[in-house]
C-alpha cells in the first residue's frame, strides 16, 4: 500500500498507509487530543474522524476552541434533540436542523403544540441518547435510493430538499434509528454532547417562506463542560435583562404599532439619543471634509434598472405609480448619490468628492423576521459615497478606516473582528473590475496591520467590502460599519471627471456607511450600556430633586441654569420622600442627581451623585455645570 504524507498546523509531517483514517493519525500523532477533537479539515475540507485518507493532506484537527469545532458540536446536537423528538412524537416531521451563532434549532411539523413546558421531557430523552453513545455513521447513497428511505420514512420536507439538488450522491447520517439527510461532518458519538440546554420553542415558515407550511423550531445550546454552559446561560440571562424592546418601552425611547408593522416610532427621550447620534456623525464627516446632501425617497423604475437594484433586489422593494409610471421608494440611497455626482461636470481637482448622506431607506421584510431596531421596514442609513481617482483609492479606503476607528471607540467598542467578503454569485461587473477591487481594499486593511478573514462570496452585488463585526459588553458580535468599492456603478451611470491630461476618466465609487442603520446601531447600544447610556447621549442628563417643597425654588434654578447651558435635566416637584426620587431616577438610568435641601440652599450648593456610584461631591452650581459640559463635550463612553 503507498505512503501518504501528512502536513499538520505546526509544520510537521509524517507519513502514513494510505487509507488510514484521521482518528489513527491522531492517536499516533498525540492520543490526548482525542476526547477534545470532534472533526477535522483535510486541505482545508471539514470532515469525519472516520475519513479515511487517501493522498497527501493538510490536517487541521476542530475542537469547541475553533468556530468550526463548535459548529459541528452544535449541528450534531441538533441530530440528537431531533432523534429524542421523533422517539416522543413519532408523528413528527423534519425540517432542517443547523448550527447558529450561538447554538442550534431543529425545525418540526406535527399535530401537537411543543410548548416551553415540553422541553425538560425533550431533554430527558436526549440525556438517554447521549448516555448511549450511539456512533454518528455517514453512508453516501444514490439520489433515488435517498428519495425511496426518506419516503418510506413519511419526511416529505427531506424529499423536498433532495429534489432540489443537482448531485447524484446524497449524503445521510445515522445515529441510533435516526437517520437524516445531511453533508456533516458529525462527532464520533453522541456521547460527547456532555452539557445542554433547550432555550425556547418558536415558529417559522418551511423555508423562511411565508407560503410554506409553518414548523415549530426548538432552539438550544451545548458545550463539552458545564462551566462553558453556565457562562453561556448567564450571559443569555443578562442579554434577556438588556433586550432593546423590553429597554425601549421601560425608558419610553420608542414603540411599534399594529398600523406600522416593522416602521419605529421614536418618543421624545429616543429622539434624543437619535438626534445626538447622528449630529455626532455629521459634526465628525464635516471635519473630514465630507458634503451632505438629501436625496428623494421615490425615484423612477427606470432609475433601479440602470444601478441593478430592479434585477437584484426587486423582492426587497416597495412601488408605487405617479402619472401612470411606476415609482419605487429608494432601498438604498446610492442611486440617487450617482444623480448628485452627474448634477455637475467635475475635474480632478474635485476629486476625492466625500458626500454623506443620512438617508431613510425603506425595504420590504416578512413579517416573521421582524424583531425591535434590529430589523425593521424603514430606517436610516449612514451612507457615504467618496468618488476618487484610482490612484486615491487606496488613501480613501485607509482615511475611511481610521474614521470608522474613531467612531467605535466613541461608542466604547474597542474589539471588532473585520472580514473582506468577495464576489457573490448573483453580481454585476466584470471579473477584472472585482479583481482590482478586492486587491484594493485587501492592501489597504494590510497597509495598517489590521487582521481579517475572507469571507467567499458574500460581497454586495455591485462589489467587494469590508465588513465590521463590533463586539458588545456581552462579547457578542454585530455587524455594522462597511466599506465597498465599486467600478461598476461609474459605468452604468456614465461618471466621469476631467482628468490632468484634459481626457474624461471614470472615477472609482466608495462605498460607506458606519453605522449601517442607526435605528439597529441604537438598538445595540441600548443592549451594550444596558439602558444606562453615558451622559452625552442620555435623554435627561440631570435630575434636580428637592428634599421638600421649601427646596424646590432653588431647586427650579439649579435647572434653569443647567438648561442654559445646553444640559437636559428635569427637576423632581413630585411629594415624594428623597430616597424614593433618587432610587426612581436611577431606574430611569439618569447619569447625575443633584439633591438640594436646607445645607444646600444655605451654602448654594448642590450635593451631586453619579448614578450607580452615589454620593460624589457638594459642589457650586457653577462648578457642576462646568463638570458636566467637560463629560459631554469629551463625549467618554461610560
């Protein structure tokens, strides 16, 4: 039999008999790895511990520490809680079951409701499998042999799928009597699943298809040790306390109403902290050179042909018709940007162009993924466009880096992970357009030692683009900001600047935005501060509570000096005791209290407490003021 060489991540090789499995290879290479490796990547392919290897091959053992370990940890848990369904209903259908960023969900169909109350039944069956160890097999089968087994076994949703793709191998997994339609890789055993936890039962179309049959979907979450689950199930306990919704309608920041289905409406203190964002931005672009601009929210059809939104993006939209024309309300504002950008005739010495523009951008979501800011019908984006020469791009995409910088730590996100999502499938351009585009924007991330990975095929269908993933107080992560380079677009709209030579030249488009929508952005930040939002942003910056009606004269002109500098504050008059006020105001999450009382108005004075931190300092109004526009005006984020 012949040799094979293997390569491992440290750089060393060996050589072994060809057809030895994975699972030999490590325990010849070092057997303690062995309870912590759950799968492989041979030449960068996920597979079995089972594979048997047939040629020289880059090994990569997975384990819970890579996200694609625990992505297949997850995955084989969802196997198992389908199994233990299926053994307590066995009328139950399959959908699909994946990993997700934080866990896993099976989908159901089935006559009888699954309630929260059903899942500790669920799990107990599901600790019998894993205690079982039952072996996951994979067994490759031909399309029609797959299309007879899923038949015999009543899963018209697995046949659905099968239908669907174009192969001729299909492949399935077996545990135990449960076999599923499935590409893996799994663990050896169930017996690995050491700790889990079903979270919640919800509802979902077959296929995220509102015409579709709805399933009922399990989420849950497992880890090989306790401590892992427990942090999680902790953290999920905190993110619970912090949901925007649950927040928004406690702080009274904003509300969503039958009439609107997915269209916010923002309360006064929620309109607050959106004004103070985005002044925070266009004070920021107008200091880095940046022009305004407002483009309208209906623009012609014949507009979305020629920028590509009609062919790929129509599903998304929403139309009307004005003079017998069709109209659509902009998706995004881009389009109307190129108009601004063709409005004049420009030279290089114009260039680079920087215009932003706070736009509100409506698309169409189904009404099962609607959730709070996060996703919504209509909201406002922070685009930018920067129209450059070719030779300016790569200063422009590192100028917008360092911008982009400055803003997430404004906002108290110091961690982010960066990807450079490359060409889809579904695009325009030619492939030497995204060639250079996406050599571009990978030259100026190295120009600044800045890690990131690539993520095949996830670019906007006009172009490449960084994309940024903050990382919250909870250690979870949200994509945000981008930056997306297109040579696409100056073509289709004809731009062009006249260049030093006294030729017309195409000018590179940049793409930007920060906070991607601010409505979602804000719904992050009331989840990051937990409702507790540091002073610049706070709705009301100040509470002056008098400790009785004879304090509350002085107390009105704390306020009224706060309020002409510029401070929001509101004074409490309510005939309650101080302790009561002081506790209320820091319900309502308020940065600082100033409590007056007889020592106080004596010595005019304000005793001020910062929130959660009590008493700080009796200080001169005067000197509270100035202490206070000093904490706005730097803008900290805590």
């Amino acid at each position: 039999m012949n040799q094979i060489e293997i390569t491992f991540k440290d750089k060393s090789t060996r050589s072994y008999k060809q057809g030895t499995t994975v699972q030999e290879i490590i325990q010849d290479y070092n057997p303690k790895l062995l309870p912590r490796v759950f799968a492989a990547k041979c030449n960068h392919q996920k597979v079995d511990l089972t594979t048997s290897l047939q040629e020289d091959t880059y090994l990569e053992f997975l384990t819970c520490q890579d996200d694609d370990g625990l992505n297949i940890f997850w995955h084989s848990s969802s196997h198992i809680m389908a199994q233990a369904v299926k053994q307590i209903y066995p009328d139950a259908q399959l959908g699909i079951g994946p990993a997700i960023s934080r866990g896993f969900y099976y989908d159901f169909r089935l006559s009888e409701a699954i309630t929260p109350e059903s899942l500790p039944r669920i799990e107990e069956m599901m600790h019998q499998i894993v205690d079982a160890n039952q072996p996951f097999h994979r067994e490759i089968m031909d399309k029609q042999a797959a299309i007879r087994l899923f038949r015999e076994r009543n899963e018209p949703f697995k046949l659905e799928l099968i239908q669907d793709l174009d192969q001729d191998s299909i492949s399935v997994y077996s545990n135990g009597d449960f076999i599923d339609l499935c590409r893996g890789p799994h663990l050896p055993g169930t017996g690995m699943i050491g700790h889990f936890k079903l979270l919640s039962v919800a509802g979902a179309y077959w296929r995220g298809d509102e015409r579709n049959a709805v399933m009922q979907r399990i989420y849950g979450i497992s880890y090989p040790d306790e401590k892992s689950l427990k942090k999680f199930l902790n953290a999920r306990e905190e993110a619970q306390k912090r949901d925007h919704r649950k927040l928004g309608r406690e702080l009274d920041l904003f509300s969503f109403h039958t009439e609107g289905p997915g269209f916010p409406l923002w309360h006064p203190a929620g309109s607050i902290i959106f004004n103070e964002v985005t002044q925070y931005i266009r004070h920021l672009l107008d200091a880095s050179g940046y022009v305004e601009i407002r483009t309208p929210i209906i623009l012609n059809e014949q507009l979305w042909h020629q920028s590509g939104h009609w062919d790929n993006y129509k599903e998304n939209m929403y139309f009307t018709t004005i003079d017998e024309q069709t109209y659509a309300v902009k998706p995004m504002n881009c389009p109307g940007g190129l108009l601004y950008y063709n409005s004049n005739p420009h030279s290089y010495r114009d260039l680079p162009l920087r215009v932003s523009e706070l736009g509100m951008v409506h698309r169409h979501e189904k009404s099962g993924v609607l959730h709070g800011l996060f996703r919504v019908r209509q909201f406002t984006q922070d685009d930018a466009h920067v129209y450059c020469t070719e030779s300016q791009m790569l200063d422009e995409i590192v100028r917008l880096i360092e911008l982009i910088e400055e803003v997430y730590t404004t906002f108290g996100f110091t961690n982010y992970q960066i990807e450079l999502s490359t060409r889809p499938a579904k695009s325009i351009g030619t492939p030497a357009m995204w060639k250079r585009a996406e050599e571009a924007l990978a030259a100026a991330l190295d120009s600044k030692g800045i890690p990131y990975q690539i993520n095949e095929g996830e670019g906007a269908f006009y172009g490449p683009k960084i994309d940024y993933h903050i990382q919250d107080s909870l250690d979870r992560l949200w994509q945000c900001g981008t930056i997306q380079l297109d040579f696409s677009m100056p073509e289709r709209f004809q731009l062009e600047y006249v260049g030093d030579d006294g030729s017309k030249h195409r000018p590179v488009m940049i793409h930007r935005a920060i906070f991607g929508s601010v409505e979602r952005f804000i719904g992050i930040l009331i989840e990051h501060y937990g409702g507790a939002f540091p002073l610049w942003l706070a709705p009301v910056q100040c509470s002056v509570i008098p400790i009785s009606e004879k304090h509350l004269e002085y107390a009105k002109a704390i306020t009224n000096l706060l309020k002409e500098q510029g401070i929001r504050c509101m004074v409490d008059d309510r005939n309650e005791k101080v302790g009561y006020k002081i506790r209320e105001a820091e319900t309502r999450k308020i940065p600082y209290m100033a409590v007056v009382g007889d020592k106080e108005v004596e010595e005019k004075t304000v005793s001020l407490r910062k929130r959660r931190k009590g008493d700080q300092s009796t200080i001169t109004p005067e000197k509270m003021v100035l202490k206070l526009k000093e904490e706005i005006e730097r803008r900290t984020s805590h």
